[in-house]
C-alpha cells in the first residue's frame, strides 16, 4: 500500500472529523438559537401585555417597555441572520462531504491504467466528473449567496 494512499486515506479522515466537528458546533449552536428565541418570545409577550394593560402607567414607564420591545425584535432579527448563515453553512458542509467522496470515487478511476478501462469505467468516470462539477456549481452560488447577504449588511 503505497505512502501517498495511505497519506489521502488520513488526510481524508481528518477532513471528515473537521466537517463532522463542524457540524456539531453547528447544530449545538442552532439549538441554543432555539432556546434563546423562546425566551425573547416569552419576555416580549410579558412587555406587550404591560403596554396593552398600561391603565394609568406614567409616560416614561410606557416608553421604557417600548425600548424593551424594541430591544427585544432587534435581538430576535440578529439571531435569524445567524440561524440563516448557520443554515447556509450546514448546506455547504453537506455539499463538501458530498464533493470528497466524489473525488475518493473518481480518483479510484483514475488510478486504473488507462488501458484496463473498460467503456463502463470511463461512462462512470464522467458521469463522476458531472456530479462533480454540479456540486461545485452548488457551492459556488452558496459562496455567492453568503457575499450578497455580508454587501447588503454593509
């Protein structure tokens, strides 16, 4: 088993614990989002009921709920544009995961002398190539995506 095999095999490996560390902190991250939007939800349904049962409240009791709520709906949108970008980060993860064992399939192929290949070998091989260059396309537009949304933050 030649060295440079066995080098790919474990850079491969390492890859994949990355993307799977990855994809944890991700979703760990996503469930704290959860958590966090329930209680912004349960805090913004006590400051609504203050403002509607606001009876005989001074003036600027009222405007201090108004600046909570307010505080509160900037807090919940800051946490959708990053559930949004953790999304599109789990999408890419999977389009990544996808596009290694494309290439782990591929070079199998191209590891086979060429006059050994059989006409199945080199329709498979192409059609390799094809996903291939599909999910790269994918990845691309994802890339694209994340640049639009950082622009039109700025």
């Amino acid at each position: 088993y030649p060295t440079w095999k066995r080098t790919l095999t474990r850079r491969d490996r390492e890859a994949q614990m990355k993307r799977f560390c990855k994809a944890q902190a991700i979703q760990r991250r996503l469930e704290e989002i959860e958590v966090t939007f329930r209680e912004l939800e349960k805090q913004g349904i006590k400051l609504e009921k203050l403002l509607r049962d606001e009876g005989g409240t001074p003036a600027d009791q009222k405007a201090q709920w108004m600046n909570q709520l307010l505080y509160l709906v900037q807090k919940k949108n800051n946490l959708v544009t990053e559930e949004s970008d953790l999304m599109i980060a789990v999408q890419e993860l999977k389009l990544e995961e996808q596009q290694c064992q494309l290439d782990q399939k591929l070079r199998g192929y191209m590891n086979k002398e060429e006059s050994l290949k059989t006409p199945e070998d080199r329709a498979a091989e192409q059609e390799i190539l094809e996903q291939l260059l599909h999910v790269v396309n994918k990845r691309d537009v994802l890339i694209h995506i994340q640049e639009e949304k950082r622009l039109s933050e700025l």
